[in-house]
C-alpha cells in the first residue's frame, strides 16, 4: 500500500464497533507541512475484540502506527519513515466433534456442551503453559498470545533528478519477530479415562514433587467445570534430558496435549 506523505494537509479519524463479535477499532491519520520543504504524515489503528469464538477474554488486541517526514530539496527529496506493529489474535485449532455410523456413512455432530460453531479450546482459565526452554530449564508462556507479530521498521528514501536523469535510493530496516501459542487437540474421553491415562504415564516416570493448582468455573450453563494442572519431572536411565508433564483433569471431557510455541 502507498504511504500518504503529508502533501495534502489534512486527515481523518474513524471509531468503528462491531455488532457480532463486539470489536472496537480506532483509526486516524494526519499529514500537514511544517515548512515550504519540510512535511510529515502520520497513521495508524488500534483494535480489541473477544473474537468470533467465546474464549472469555480478548482473542483480538493490538495495533499500529506509522510515520514519515519529507524534506524536498532543489531537483529531489529524503524521506524517512518508521513503522511499529503489535498485535495479536487467537490462535484456533481444529476443535473435537462427535463422530457415530460407519466408514462408508459417518455422521457428525457436537460433543455436548460444546458447540463447535462458538466454543473454543480457549479460555481465562487456563492462560499459562509450563514448558522447558532449549537450556531445559521450565518457563511459563501465556496462552493468549496466540499470534503475535511484532514488526520494527525504518526506510530512508531519497530521489534526485538532474542532466535528464533521476537517481532513485531506498535502505530499510526490519526487526520482525513473533510467536504461535495454542492448545492442540490430542484426544477426546471422560473424565475418569482421562484421569487413569495420566495416572498411568506418570507411574512410568520418576516424578519430583511439584504444586497443584486448581481453578473453578462456572459455564454459561450453569454447570462448574474444575481443572487442574500438575507439572511434574521425569527423566529415564537411557537420558540424562528432563521431560515435563502436565496433567490434566477436568469433567467436562476434553484432553489436550501441551501447548506449543
């Protein structure tokens, strides 16, 4: 997209909210001359939203700004510009269905309490992840993040004509960085059958002592869903290397495995 450069003075700003999701975005932009030869515009947007699924917080949340200055010279210009983005929106993974019939005629539908068109495997209830970094030692990542792109940016440009020539330059700089965090569906059971899959994996390790934290919360139904995350350490006479493992239990039926970043 092409930059405005401030050579029309004047700008705009614009409050939009959504109807469905509930999303709030601003966006404004403003260029003007500070001199005869010496212009600037500046933009940008911001915007928070829960997101088309109901994951309890804001999926949706972040923005960018950019800016450029224009100094003209005789026969030509230098023009820097800066851009900065933040933002980030949840990430969503293929979610669980109930699957009944045959091969040859399979018949779909929602696993109960849970609606495969609203719901997420998302929630404020469950926003941290325990894993081990690449020096094996445990970090605690923030599920929420889901996608986050972060993006730093610095352009000179310059042009100048002459002797029926014109000499166009252009350096920029990008420091772009991000990250992907969610939870990935592994399996679908009970409660009890979850609970005695963990049981059985963990007697299999030699495990250190570790904190329980549970969490409780109440549904849009009305029914109080409990879970807990225990994070454990084992290691196997074949490897010195640690491996973590988070156990999970809940009622309300889902198993995921550990997120990944």
């Amino acid at each position: 997209m092409i930059s405005k450069t401030g050579d029309v003075p004047g700008g705009a700003i614009m409050a939009t909210a959504g109807l469905d999701c509930g999303e709030y975005r601003l966006d404004f932009d403003y260029g003007a001359k500070l001199t005869d030869t010496l212009r600037f515009h500046i933009g940008g947007f911001y915007h928070q939203v829960q997101g088309p699924r109901r994951v309890s917080y804001d999926g949706t949340k972040g923005g960018q700004i950019k800016l450029n200055v224009t100094k003209e010279f005789r026969g030509g210009y230098m023009r820097f510009y800066g851009k900065f983005l933040n933002d980030r929106s949840a990430a969503y993974l293929p979610n669980p269905v109930h699957v009944t019939g045959t091969n040859a005629d399979p018949r779909y539908g929602i696993v109960p309490g849970f609606s495969i068109a609203r719901d997420a495997l998302l929630s404020r209830y469950d926003t941290s992840n325990v894993t081990l970094d690449g020096q094996n030692n445990p970090v605690v990542d923030d599920i929420r993040d889901g996608q986050h792109p972060m993006v730093n940016a610095f352009v000179v440009e310059t042009r100048f004509e002459g002797s029926g020539w014109t000499v166009t330059d252009r350096f920029r700089y990008l420091d772009i960085s991000g990250r992907f965090i969610s939870n990935f569906p592994s399996a679908v059971d009970g409660a009890a059958a979850t609970a005695r899959h963990w049981a059985a994996r963990e007697r299999r390790c030699a495990m250190s002592a570790a904190p329980i934290t549970a969490r409780r919360s109440r549904t849009r139904r009305g029914r109080t869903a409990t879970v807990c995350l225990r994070a454990s350490w084992c290691s196997t006479p074949s490897s010195t290397a640690s491996t973590l493992s988070p156990t999970t239990c809940a009622p309300a039926a889902f198993m995921t495995s550990a997120r990944a970043s």
